[in-house]
C-alpha cells in the first residue's frame, strides 16, 4: 500500500467535486467528509473506483439504462419491497433473467432512485473480463468504503476492523461481516439512522451481474454468508438486490425460502420494447439526413406494420432491440440503407446470435478481422484502440477499420485513449462458442497468442503505454487459462508458439548465451525465492549478472522493482516445466542441482570473516543441511558419490572449497557423531570419497592457504 495517497485522485466514482490532496473537504452523496479521513479510508481498503452505478458507463460496462417511460412496474415493485418494514419482508430479492432482458438498466434505475432518497448505502457492477471487477478479491472493501461515505457514522467502525491484523488477507465472508454488515448494524441504532428508517424504510445494497463474477466459490460463500447474516438478525434495516443470470452455483444458494425470487421474463413488457423502438426511430429520423431525403420522396418510414413486426420479431429482448437498432441504422461499408437492412432484420432467427454473426460478417474480409475479434474476446482487462493496435503489432487505423462496421454490437470510443468494450458479455459467450459462431469461434489457444505479443512488449521495455502496462500485470492470467488445456487444445497455431512449452523454452532462450544462466534459472527454480543481491551472493558472482539473465525473462518472472523483494516465477505450471526433463529439453533443472546449493552454502559459512553473526551462521548451515537433504532424497545410493566426484572436477575458480565439501559431507551423512565412531563404520559413499584421499587434500591446501584442517573442525562442530 502506498504510504500517501497520491493527489487529485477521485476517491468514489459517484462524489460530487470529490478530491483527496488540496482540497480540505469535499461532499459525498450529499455529506460533508473530511479529507483526512477518508484518505486514511482510501488508503487502507483500496475500493474499486468504477464498480458502482455512478462510473463511466462509456469506459465502465455495462452500458445499460431504462429508457424514459419504461420498466416503470418493475422499478414501482422493487421499490416497494425495499421500502417495506414488515417482519416477515425479506431482506434479498433476487431478478433474475436472461441474456438482454434488462436486468443491469433496473439495477442502475433503483441505485439512483434510492441515492436521491439518501437510502442507497452502496452498488457494486460485476462485469466479466475487467479485472477486479471480474472478481471478489475487492469487493468487500469497495462496499465497506462505500459505506462509510453514505453512513459517516459507520466510518469509526470500519477504520477500527481494518487495521486488525490480517483482516484484508482474511476470507470474504470474513470481511463481509467486520466491514460491512457489523458497522453497518452498529451505524443503524444511532440516532439519524434510527429516526430514517422509522420515517423513510431500510437502506439498500445493489449488486448487479452477480454471475459475471469469475470466482464462484466466493460468490456461493457470500450468497449463504448474507442468508446466515439475516437470519440472525432480522431487524437490520438494509436490503439487498442481487441481479443474475440463471446460472446453477447461484441459483442454488438462493433458492431457500428466505430469498425473494423475481423472474424479468414476468415484468417484461411489449408495451416498453414498442416505445423503445418508436422514440429511436423517431430520433433517428430527425439526425440521419439519408432518412429525411427518403421520408420527403416516399412518406414515412418505417410503416407502422413493419415497425409493429419487428417489436413483435425482437420479444421482450432490450438488449436484443438495442442491438437491432443499431445494426439497421449503424454505419457501414456495403452501400446499403437503413430502408434496405430493416427488411432482413425482419428473416434473422430471434436471439442474439444471428444478429451477431450478420453484424461481425461486415468486416469479416478486413484485414487482421481475426486478431482484432479474437483480442477483444481474451483481453483480461479492456484496452483503447490504440493499446489493441499495440498489443497486435499492427496500426491504430487498422482497428479502427476492423471495429467501425461493428458498432452495433461494440462500443467504440471517440477518441484513442478510451477502451474498447463488448455491448453485451452475451457477445463474448458466443465468440467462445464454436457450436454458435461457427467461423467466427475464438479458440481458447489464442490465449497463446496474446501471451507471446505480452512477452515480445516487454521485451522492448516502453513500461508507460497502456498495452506495455497490461502485459507486464495480465501474462500470467493468460498463462492460467492456457495450464487447463492439453497440449493438443493449446495449438497449433499458424504462427509461433505452437504450445505453452515452447513458449517458455523460447523465452528462456533469450538469456541461455550469459554465462550463469543455468545456475541462476536453477536456484531460483529450487530454491525458495531470493532478491537478485542473495542470488547473486550465494552463487559468488556480481549482481548485475544476475539482472543481466534475468532482464530479458520478464513473461514469465515477477522481476521486481526494489533489490529487497523477492523475484518470482509468473505461473506454478513454469517450475513443472523446468523441473519436467521431457517438457524442458536443455532447459532442465535437475532435483541433484541441490547438491551445488548446499555446497553453495557451505562455502559462504567458511569464507565468512570472524565474527561471524551468529544468526547468518545457523542460517547458512541450516540451507546447507536442508538442500543436501533434498538431494539424498531425489539421488540414488549409487550415484551419490557419482555426482560428488563431479563436484570436485568443476572448474577451482567459482568453488574453492568443493573438494572439502565432497569429503566433509560424507562423513555428516555417514556419521551422524564425527567423533564417537571409527573408520571401519564407514558406509561406501564415504570410502568412495576418501579413495584419492591424498590428491583432494593437496587440493584443499592449495586452494585454502594450509586453513582447511580448522576450516573442517569449525564447519564438523558447528553443523
């Protein structure tokens, strides 16, 4: 966490002139905060900035409002239930739903509806493949600081639970419960809550695309946690509404009786698609100066009864009808009118798919159609035109000719530096599915694709554009959607890598021409994770060496910015492919690589100058005794001796003390007490050691000045 928070930086989506740095004050939702609390707030829980109902739609999906004069019965029904004090008035109601019927426009119409009452306590937006708001990692602490914006009286609560150790690395039920409902319930007995629940009803919570969230077992943890949470105290004035798809690992947590079930299917109405349509064309009508010079020749367009049957074709869809809209009268290339495409949108079969399909055939003959398609369905986190062009390797101007033709199902920004966004998910389910989109299908191995063009821009090291950003924080999200597959599902591409192994083995090979490359891969691989300087100390050469190897191996190391932090490996699935001879090749990281790191170690206890630091002395020995362990338990008996006779044929230079390691350590594992045995207890390995006895000992003397007799008492009695 940062030590300041950084200045001019919006502290809640929805705040009015809300500012932390040079301003002093600033009002929230209506309430006077004092800045040096609520940075104090932002700092500590780290909220997502544009997960509620007031973010940037545009920049933020789902783009999704009610239009005026609709799903007012819907809105008038969720309205009463939140607004009811009865007992037996449940405290989650669930709307329910399928793709487009309009769940995310309700949710937003009742988040703004209870904000102007001051009754809205916070709202939080789930939307696939947008980062944190994919997931639950921040959800509780979006909500608790939401909270304490709304409800300044719960404020002190949530200051004094997140500064209790561990809280923020706790489960969610747990910070669910110590950020959000505790201080929300001790808030609600003081007096201005009290007197506004009396006068006005409970407060509300919206949550939206709840089955947009990617981690389901937390979004089954908080379903039963809230349920659990009610159940226990059944006169906390808060509501929750919670809008989904039907998607089973919800719906099964919900449905138990205490959960107010709400199908959108019930309140749609035909009556709202007709004035949606009706007031969009009329619209239109009024802009589009091709609509003019026809209704001017022809008379008015388009005739009641083939508006009346496309509301008929379109069902209770708004996402359907929007979608539509925008494919009759939306740009494109192929000379035809609104007045020529309204008839065919008249054939395509109900439901979104076709309309999809007929609208991605616009630019299906464009150059680089695939990649630009294909990106915009496995990018983690969206990116503007000119981040997409950058991540391809190819121009702005070619996306932009790509995604111009595709604006009906597509948000495409005005300007280059706005992300590029789906209208609907629904769109990414059916790119995804190749039963649905047939040759439009998206393969999950062009997450590979995506990895390498990650890899080849950190490579040029232009950290400050936002596809250089996006590599550097998302390859490894790729790298897990790849680990899932079979090598068979993960390729073969048309163009390198063919599979995720290759992909390694290819950027391994960028750094494998540095002298110890092979030493610093293998004790980063084995040994558990070290800075560069400990690295660098521990296999006795220069630190910017190992900068040097590791510089060029960003895609799939966490290299860090500080020389204290620990460097990494991106994905659990590169230490199996280092440590997989078959997988690796000449990249593989043997387990009896262990036995230069004990060595390693042995010879930074005895090359260290008296006094020795007690703590750094046990701590040598203790990684002495623990890798020459792991090698035992990897290497055979037999060929125990073998690799420490390789040992001492290594070049003198970087191991001084190898030949009084090899003759030292037998006798460590032979003899558990060096001096109550005698040489006839001596087990082979050690006999096989002490055979050229005399050579390795001219050796040692030579090395070590004539030292190593009490080097070898010091290390014998201190082990």
């Amino acid at each position: 966490m940062a030590e300041n928070p950084p200045a001019h930086v919006e502290i809640l989506p929805n705040g009015h002139n809300a500012q932390i740095g040079e301003l002093n004050n600033y009002i929230v939702n209506g309430n006077y905060i004092s800045a040096s609390d609520q940075a104090t707030l932002i700092q500590l829980l780290q909220p997502i900035l544009d997960a509620s109902h007031t973010r940037d739609r545009e920049t933020s999906p789902p783009n999704s409002a009610c239009f005026p004069g609709t799903r007012i019965d819907v809105i008038r029904m969720i309205v009463a239930w939140a607004d009811s004090t009865l007992l037996w008035n449940t405290h989650i109601l669930w709307l329910y739903g399928y793709v487009g019927c309009g769940k995310s426009a309700i949710a937003l119409a009742v988040a703004l509806k209870f904000e102007r009452r001051n009754r809205l306590v916070g709202s939080f937006f789930f939307f696939r493949n947008t980062g944190d708001r994919s997931r639950m990692r921040r959800f509780a602490t979006t909500l608790a600081f939401q909270l304490a914006t709304a409800i300044p009286e719960a404020a002190p609560f949530i200051k004094r639970a997140v500064t209790e150790e561990g809280l923020l690395g706790s489960s969610l039920v747990a910070q669910l419960r110590r950020l959000v409902y505790e201080p929300f319930k001790a808030a609600a007995k003081r007096g201005r809550l009290l007197k506004t629940t009396v006068l006005k009803g409970p407060f509300l919570i919206v949550i939206d695309g709840l089955d947009e969230c990617e981690d389901r077992q937390d979004v089954q943890a908080f379903i039963d946690d809230i349920v659990e949470f009610f159940r226990k105290n059944p006169f906390v004035p808060l509501r929750f509404l919670i809008t989904s798809r039907i998607e089973q690992h919800i719906q099964s947590h919900l449905t138990n009786g205490r959960v107010r079930l709400e199908n959108l299917v019930n309140h749609c109405s035909r009556d709202d698609i007709d004035t949606f349509m009706t007031n969009c064309f009329e619209a239109e009508k009024k802009r589009n100066p091709v609509i003019k010079a026809y209704i001017c020749n022809r008379g008015d367009w388009p005739a009641k009864k083939d508006k009346d049957e496309l509301v008929d074709h379109i069902g209770g869809s708004f996402i359907f009808a929007s979608a539509l809209f925008k494919y009759i009268v939306g740009p494109t290339d192929d000379q035809s009118t609104p007045m020529d495409r309204l008839p065919h949108t008249l054939n395509m079969n109900p439901g979104l798919d076709t309309l999809y399909a007929k609208t991605l055939s616009r630019s299906q003959h464009i150059p680089h159609f695939p990649d630009v398609i294909s990106t915009l369905a496995f990018l983690v986190e969206p990116l503007p035109i000119v981040g997409i062009a950058e991540l391809l390797g190819i121009e702005s101007f070619e996306v932009v000719r790509v995604l111009v033709n595709l604006q009906a199902i597509i948000h495409v920004p005005g300007t280059d530096d706005q992300p590029v966004t789906m209208c609907h998910t629904s769109l990414r389910d059916f790119l995804t599915t190749e039963s649905r989109s047939g040759c439009f299908f998206t393969p999950p191995s062009y997450h590979l694709y995506l990895l390498y063009r990650c890899s080849a821009l950190q490579n040029k090291r232009e950290p400050d554009t936002a596809a250089a950003l996006y590599s550097i924080g998302n390859g490894a999200n790729h790298i897990e959607q790849l680990v899932h597959l079979p090598p068979a599902a993960q390729g073969p591409l048309p163009r390198f890598p063919q599979t995720l192994d290759s992909f390694y083995a290819h950027i391994l090979a960028r750094s494998q021409v540095h002298p110890h490359f092979s030493d610093i891969i293998s004790t980063i691989v084995l040994h558990k994770p070290l800075p560069a300087a400990r690295i660098s100390e521990l296999l006795g050469i220069e630190t910017f060496k190992v900068v040097r190897v590791l510089s060029n191996l960003r895609p799939i190391f966490n290299i860090p910015e500080t020389d204290d932090s620990p460097i990494t490996l991106c994905h659990i699935s590169i230490h199996q492919f280092l440590t997989i001879e078959s997988q690796s090749g000449h990249f593989y990281v043997p387990p009896s690589y262990h036995l230069k790191l004990s060595c390693y170690y042995f010879r930074l206890k005895l090359l260290s100058k008296s006094p020795l630091l007690p703590s750094q002395d046990a701590l040598w020995s203790s990684q002495s005794n623990s890798h020459w362990k792991l090698f035992l338990e990897a290497t055979s008996a037999s060929s125990i001796h073998v690799e420490l006779d390789q040992l001492t044929h290594l070049p003198s230079q970087p191991w001084p003390y190898q030949h009084l390691f090899a003759l030292t350590r037998p006798f460590l594992w032979d003899i558990p007490s060096f001096s109550s045995q005698t040489p006839h207890r001596f087990c082979p390995c050690s006999s096989k050691v002490l055979n050229p006895w005399p050579w390795h000992w001219n050796k040692i003397m030579h090395q070590t000045n004539g030292c190593s007799r009490n080097l070898m008492s010091l290390w014998l009695s201190q082990d």
